[in-house]
C-alpha cells in the first residue's frame, strides 16, 4: 500500500496564513477513499452496489501548522471493523520533515440507498473479508485482495 | 422581494487575508436559491418534482476586497429567460459602505431526472410563467406570485 | 444571546443528498465568531490586538442527517476556560422539528502574531473576564460585558 | 511541462451527483500555481519577496459533468501579459476519455503588500521575462526558465 499525498492548496489557506482547520476532515477523506481504492473496491464501487458509507463521528488533534504548497502525508489505517461498524485513524504528517500535524479518527456504518443499517457480513460477504483482512494492516503492508466487481 | 445578506465567515478567507475569489460563486448561488425561495419555488421543490437546474456558465468580475466579518448584500435579477435557458446577474456590495465587491453572472438550463433537457414553457407552464414574470424585476419590486406546490 | 441560525446551501451538500459532514466543523465556527460578538469582542478585533484563537482540536458526532434549505441552530456554550485555554461545546440542531443532528467541541489556545502562547489573564486582563462570565452561560442567558475597544 | 492532474473527491460533489460548479475555479487556481511552479517560481516564493498576484475576473463554461473518482486533466496556458496584467486560459478534460469537461479563463495584476499595482517589468524584470517567455507557450512545451530565488 502507498501511503497518500496531498498538496496544499491556497484556497485550503485561511487569514492565519495557515490551513484551515476543516479541511484536514477532507483530508481524512481523501485518504480513507484512497485507501478504499487501494484494497479494491472504491467509494464509487460501494455506492453503485447501492451501500452507502456514512461518517458517525469524527475528530481531529492538531499538532503543528501546515501551509500552502507543502506536501502533506496521510496514513490512514482501519482501526475497528466488526461487519457492521468501520472506524479509522489517520496521521498527517509534513513530507519533507516528518513532523506531524494532525492525527485523527473517523467512525462509520454501512446504510442502504433506503437508508437502512445493513450488516456487511450478511449481505456482502467478499465486502466483510476485504475490510476484515485490512484491519490494522499498516501502510506498506500488501492490502491487496481479491475483490471483484459485484 | 428583500435583498439576501450574508456574513463573511473565517473560513471563507485565504491567506492573502481577504474572502478567496471562488467564494463569490458560492454566494451567486446563495442569492439565486433564495430569490427562487422568494418567487414561492425553490430549488428543493424543483428538484422534488425532477426539475435539475446546472449551471451552464459562470463569471465573476473581483472590484474591491471583502474582507472577514464583513456583511455583504447580493442582488441577484434574472435576466433572460426564454422558457429553456435562464440566466441570472449578480452585484455584490458592502452593506455598510454600499461599495461595490463584486459583480457576475450565471447562466442555466433545466433538466429532468434522466438528464434531458426540458422545455418548462411545455412541462411545466405554472413555473413558466413565474421565471417569465420576475423577468427583470429589481430587488425590492414585488415578486410574490402564485405557484402552488405542484 | 440568540441562538445561531444557518441555512443549507446546496454547495453544502455531497452526493449522498446531504450536508458533507466537514461543514459542520466550519459551522461550529460560525456558531463561535457569533458567540464572540456577542460576548463583545469577536475575533476580527482579537485578530486587530494581535490575539489569534487557532484550533487546538475538533471532534463531530453526526446524529441524523441535514438537507439542502434546511435551517439549523447552533448553539455554542464556553465549557472550559482558565485564562490559557478556551474550549466550546456545540448542539446542531433543526429550527422547525427541534431534532439533534450533530453535537461537537473544540478546543483552542490564544497566541500573539508570532506565534508564542499567550496568558489572556496577564496580558488582556479585560477580555480575561469576559471569557470567565462567559464560562457556562446558556444561550439565552445575558451575556453583555463591558469590553471596549481596547 | 506536464499537465495538471486532480482527482476528483467526494467532498466535491453535490447533491446532483455531480461536482460543484465552484470547485473549476479552485481547479484552475490548482492549474495555475501548477505552472509557476513549473515555471520556476511559485505562488509562495513570490509571496515571499512581497509580490500578490490577486484575481480580477474568473469564468466557466460547463461543458460536461464530472463525477467523484474521474480523474481530470487542467491544462493553464498564459494568454495574456504585459508585465501588469496576467491572463490564463484553462482547458479541463477526462483523463480516460478526453472528453472536456469546462474551460475557462482568469485575469490577474500584481500587487505589493501595501496593496499598490506593481510593475513586474520595472520592478523585478526577471520575472517579467519569465511570464514574457511562458506567454502562449503550449503544455508538453519546455517551460524551463533560469529564474534564481530572488
């Protein structure tokens, strides 16, 4: 797995002279999405089988600024995973130096276009072994799996 | 009809300390949603009886800086509409000052649900005859009409 | 106090059909720079005295879902204050049905213009106590101070 | 020069199921530090010696929709410059298909911190002939220039 980049952008700047503070839940994002796509099955794979992925919760710890036109790492890692319930943690570190900016955390379910809870395990059973086998995986780690297109 | 008002808010800003340049098209569509509010047709209501309505084109002319905590007052008239296309202009100015911020314009036309275009004129004479009547009204002439939900 | 209100922009909105859950971090700021002029110094005068507020932490839990042209209250409450730090809570909530859609917090410190922590308490003596009255106020309690312009 | 890529995320995306009319400015404004970037001298560095280079006009015309996951070519071309004013163009197209999605232009002057109309040419001719060279010059084109950190 490769770990994802993002370059600041100047409208993601504020008057501080700094990022704003939102926008490292985009990051999250962003990595998470990446993430998806990395294990095999994206966002926009999930959503035309008809499962949508909600944010539950979400926070971030800001440790140190970021600035326009730096290049930001994003490690995304699955924390919890239980078939019904997926969270993350994220590391944003700078790419240059290393330090770290932002650490993070998400928390989701899995809904279906009615909006109703939908457990993985029952209805998406390659779905749940994918998320499975990702659990605490660490970036770098081979998160290759074997889904195909449903 | 009232003129729309919005309160220049911190993360509009980008580091150059002033609101950042794509924020004016986002308040050209706030002023378009509430002048559609006004005509008694908002946008939620079209798009709950399948009527899409893109943005085809978008302009902004940048004459003075906004600047945070700022109130800003944005006229938005509708200047053509012909039963498929609709276009609007937009001025942008400081509600204290009455200077000038910005000016622009959009342009628009309707779609139904597939994604085809639609002659409003034919499909939906009521709405028809709502855009045609606000057709270059001035913010603060009278533009109550009678569309019921349809 | 009054309560904050926000309307739904559509630009708010993601292909789910509803809010993209970062603007509600970007809402939990305006609820605060509101809750800041009415205490009777916002942020832009802090920012004016050399005072910048960044945002030490941030975390949402999205209870139910928020759509286009709905109108939102946010209320914020000071919930920690001890003349270093400064940390709000935040109840999202929907003006017509009164429903809970989010609850947060954030937390932050004061720096001077370069950067180093500042002692409000030292150094703004008056803006000192107009956080401490401000500790555990509920919206609608009388919040006026005496703060001039310093 | 290579050819700006962006790949869309879903924050982008709006309740239409599409990308937000708003976000081509901000890709161009991608675009465009891109090329200065290529250019040899960026936003930030140019930000560092005290030059801003605000927007004075922005506009779009919405060709095709683009959806979450598309990746996104933005080719920025300098149309216009007379050591004063700046002018780019924007193509945005499909990665996979070519297809173009928007096109669009922006217009720029530069300004020093006080705010005051710089002459690039009087005042940091090396940079003038950098912009004077890029003028017109098509992507794939060697844009490389001997501009030194000032």
């Amino acid at each position: 797995m490769s770990i994802y980049e993002h370059k600041v952008q100047y409208y993601e700047t504020d008057q501080m002279g700094i990022v704003h503070h939102s926008n490292y839940i985009r990051w999250f994002e962003e990595a998470r999405t990446d993430l998806m796509d990395q294990l095999g099955f994206g966002y926009e794979k999930m959503e035309e089988i008809g499962i949508i992925i909600p944010v539950l919760s979400a926070e971030a710890l800001y440790k140190t600024m970021t600035h326009f036109a730096d290049v930001v790492q994003i490690e995304a890692k699955i924390t919890e995973y239980n078939g019904i319930r997926l969270a993350l943690s994220y590391v944003v570190s700078d790419k240059k130096t290393g330090v770290v900016r932002c650490t993070g955390k998400t928390s989701h379910c899995f809904l279906n276009k009615a909006g109703k809870p939908l457990s993985l395990k029952r209805s998406f059973p390659e779905l749940h072994n994918m998320f499975d086998q990702a659990l605490n995986k660490q970036p770098g780690d081979d998160l290759s799996t074997n889904v195909k297109n449903l």
